[in-house]
C-alpha cells in the first residue's frame, strides 16, 4: 500500500520532531506525530532528564499536545527512531485516545537518517492487555466514548455466562422445595 500524502507529510513531521529531542543521557532521539480526527497533526519529541523517571517518551508528548489542543481522537500515530517502538506506557496512552482503526507507523531510521523502512500496524494489536478501568470498576461509563478499552477481550468471550434472573429463581425455588422434603422424610 503507498502512503498517502497526509502519511507521507505525518511521517515528514515526525522526522523534524526527532531533531528537536533533548536526550543527552540515552543518545536515543525520536519523533513522534499525531493525526487527529479533525486532520491535524501535531507533533512530540522524547525529552529526557538526569531523573530518568522524569523523562517524556516522543509519542505521549505527540498524544498530550494534542489533547491540549482538544483533538482527543486520533487517526494515525507515526514513530521515528532506530528500531522505533512504543514502550509499554506509550501503548497504553495511545489506547485511551485511539479507536478500532487507529493506525501506527513505526519508523526505523538507518544511521545516517537518510533511509529508513516503515512498519504499519493497529495500535489496538500492540497492547493484548491493556489497563481496563471498567472492569476493574474504577469506571462505570466512558470517559472518552471512542476509547478502545469499551471493546470487547478475547478472553471474556470464553468467559462463564451469569444465568439470567429466571434461571437463578428457579434454581432457589427447587433447592427450597429439597431442603423441605429432606425434613419431613
């Protein structure tokens, strides 16, 4: 699949955000860009500090400046680095911003910056078990409406289904009417 200008001009902005990185401790510049559901894009660079606690990965600063700006949905999320990957963080940041169809350009940057080969994949794929404030009761209604954690897991498919209220009168009627039989025999 060729990219299309919009991609081409993500990737563009995300490589000049890699110029801007301040990483004086890792040596390990990325960029980042967003394309939000309005077709802006907005860009981040990895910040890091003598904390390394403290430091900021490219694609939550990317993310943030968005949200900032009120552009919560996001399109296309691209990543310029050697070896450019998402850390887990990352991951689940880009979920709660991100929709079904979400796409992720990862670019790899050879050495000398001029070459570089990209990846294309769904963000929703890079993260299998995300944080869920739903089911861990910590929410009961989206926060965000098109966040991905309101899809459905593979592993609650197979999950036990709870009887239904019909199925568990019934069950507490006949084991009342064992218990009486059981007493007077």
């Amino acid at each position: 699949m060729k990219p299309t200008k919009e991609i081409k001009r993500l990737i563009d902005i995300a490589l000049s955000a890699r110029k801007n990185a301040y990483c004086p401790y890792s040596k390990y510049p990325v960029g980042a860009s967003v394309l939000t559901s309005s077709g802006r894009i907005l860009a981040g660079c990895n910040v890091e500090n003598a904390s390394y606690g403290l430091s900021m990965c490219a694609e939550r600063s990317a993310i943030f400046n968005a949200v900032s700006r009120r552009q919560t949905q996001i399109k296309a999320i691209c990543i310029v680095g050697s070896s450019a990957k998402p850390c887990g963080a990352c991951r689940q940041v880009m979920l709660e911003f991100s929709t079904k169809d979400t796409i992720l350009y990862l670019v790899n940057v050879s050495g000398d910056s001029r070459r570089h080969t990209v990846t294309r994949a769904k963000v929703f794929s890079m993260l299998p078990s995300p944080f869920d404030p739903y089911a861990s009761g910590l929410l009961s209604r989206p926060a965000n409406p098109q966040n991905l954690m309101r899809r459905k897991h593979p592993s609650r498919k197979n999950a036990r289904r709870r009887p239904s209220r019909r199925t568990r009168a019934a069950g507490r009627r006949g084991s009342g009417r064992r218990k009486a039989r059981a007493r007077k025999g």
